[in-house]
C-alpha cells in the first residue's frame, strides 16, 4: 500500500527511491513490485527514462468484498461500540474505520459517509468511562491466553478488592462490556464489568481454556443475566398491555408462552437470581403479576411495601 501511494503522489520511481523511503533492500522493493505487477494485476511499466510508473492511472488496489449490509453491520457495530466503550476509545475506532473506507471503492465509500452522518445513530443511554490503557491491554491478555491481576470495585463493596483472573472472553450485558473468565480469588467462573477495572497488570502466567467451556453456550444459558446456582421455574401473568411485547421476542430457550381467554399472556421461564427477575418485572408495573415461585411473589410484595413506604414518607 506504501509502494502504492508513492506512486500515486509521484507518478515515477526508481527502486532506489522506494528502497530509502521504506528502509528496505532495492531486492525487496523489486520483489514487491514484481508482486504487484504479477499477482495483483497492476498496470506497471518499467523504462530507463522514467523508472516504474503506472500505465493506468485510474487502475486501484483490489478492494475489500464487502457486501452492503456488512457495510451496515460494521457502521452500527462501530457506533455501538463508541457508545458502550466509552468516549476515549472513540478515535481509535474512527480511524479504524477512516482506513477501511479507503480500501473501498468510491461509490461504497460514498455510501458508507452517508450512512455514518445521516441513517444511522446508535443511542443505549449512558455512557461509560473505561481506561483505554486497561481495554488495551485486556484485549492482548485474551488474544493471548494470558492471565491478569485487577483492582476492581465492586458497588456493593466499600473497598477495591484485588483479583488474579484468567480472561476467556468479552460480551456486551445490558450494554455494558464484561470480560468472563476464571478468577483465582472465589476459585470459579466469573463476570466482571470492564469500566469497574481500575487498574491491570499483564502476567507472565499463561493458562489454557478448559475444552469443555463454550462462550456462545456460557452465554446462551442465563435468562436475564446472573448465572449459577440452581435454576427454579418462574411463572409471571402478563396484562394485554404488555403481553405483545413479551410475545414477540425470545427471551429464553426455556420459555412457555400461553394466552388466556382475556388476552392475558403466562410467560414461564427457568432462572438462576429471583432478584434479578424482579428488576427485570418492575418496570411492567401493574401489567405484570410475578405467579411463581412464592419466593418470586414475596420479593415483589416487599419491593411494593417499601416503595409504599419510601414515597407516603414524603
């Protein structure tokens, strides 16, 4: 690409030139432009006045096949990121994507603007503030198999706790990135929020993923979020209000949809936290009533009483 863009700005060479410029053997620079000419089909010529030079000027380097909704999925993909990842990563994926344009034909290339300044908008609410310096280098540790030590604050806990932990995988929950793997300190499987790492430090330690972790499946498993412990089976009555809404998604593969006469919806699902499934219900307000288990049932009517309380306080 070098070689190319030498000789777009000079129209001439020499492989003396193209050997100083790149800090290379003239063998080397002969070599590549042999590649060039031969392999990738560009229109060089070689003459003692004018050394090597295109012969057609319009002729490009072979593109990148992208078809046009790779071209979509990598425009959302991208602003997803900059908004989940925090503002200080925003440059380097702009630059990231500044040089795949490039590497696309004009017409794509025009495309591609119009799609980034005027269809498409990425908008998850908050944005995080995550170390750069500390996504970098969790990115390499996992490219690497290599094992990390943390700080991380906890928001339940008071204290920053430290945390030896071999990263498996990333994966985006509620919009916030995680990092899963397994940590030395609770000797299991773990997740751990990205913008909760305050500090991390590379190890010379490397470890192995065992063979039977999956991290589709580890994924795929929870419904809602929290994973481990035994799952129970929860039942939750929906209000014609809210029941489309419910229907038209996957939630989980355990899940049992059965309409009512009413046009009420019974939604059954298996589980692993109760407390998550509350917070996941109370936004559905009164179009949802929590059936079972009865401990589903109690933490609801507790979470009502002192709502009641907090709010007849005032």
């Amino acid at each position: 690409m070098k070689i190319d863009a030498y000789l777009r700005e000079h129209h001439q060479t020499r492989q003396s030139c193209l050997a100083e410029v790149l800090e290379v053997s003239e063998r080397t620079i002969r070599d590549d432009l042999h590649f060039l000419r031969d392999r990738l089909e560009a229109p060089l010529v070689w003459n003692h006045q004018r050394g090597w030079y295109y012969s057609d000027p319009q002729w490009s380097l072979p593109t990148m096949p992208l078809s046009s909704g790779e071209m979509l999925a990598l425009i959302l993909g991208a602003g997803l990121l900059e908004s989940y990842t925090g503002t200080a990563l925003q440059s380097t994926l702009q630059t990231a994507l500044e040089r795949l344009q490039h590497r696309l034909p004009d017409r794509v290339q025009i495309d591609l603007q119009s799609l980034a300044n005027y269809r498409v908008r990425a908008h998850p609410g908050a944005a995080l503030q995550i170390d750069p310096q500390v996504w970098q280098q969790l990115n390499e540790a996992i490219a690497g198999n290599q094992s990390i030590e943390i700080d991380y604050a906890a928001p339940k806990s008071p204290t920053i706790t430290r945390r030896r932990i071999d990263p498996y995988g990333l994966f985006l929950r509620r919009g916030n990135p995680c990092v899963v793997g397994f940590c030395h300190l609770r000797q299991s499987l773990r997740d751990f929020r990205i913008d909760r790492i305050r500090q991390l430090q590379k190890q010379d330690q490397h470890f192995q993923i065992p063979p039977e972790f999956d991290l589709d499946s580890y994924l795929a498993e929870p419904f809602i979020y929290s994973q481990g412990g035994k799952p129970v089976q929860i039942e939750v009555r929906f209000a014609p209000a809210a029941a489309p809404y419910i229907a038209e998604r996957h939630w989980h593969r355990s899940q049992e949809l059965e309409w009512e006469a009413d046009g009420w919806l019974r939604f059954r699902v298996q589980a692993h936290d109760l407390r998550e499934v509350l917070r996941w219900l109370l936004p559905y307000g009164s179009d949802a009533q929590a059936i079972a288990p009865p401990e589903l049932v109690t933490l609801v009517r507790q979470e009502i009483s002192a709502m009641k309380q907090l709010y007849s306080a005032r």
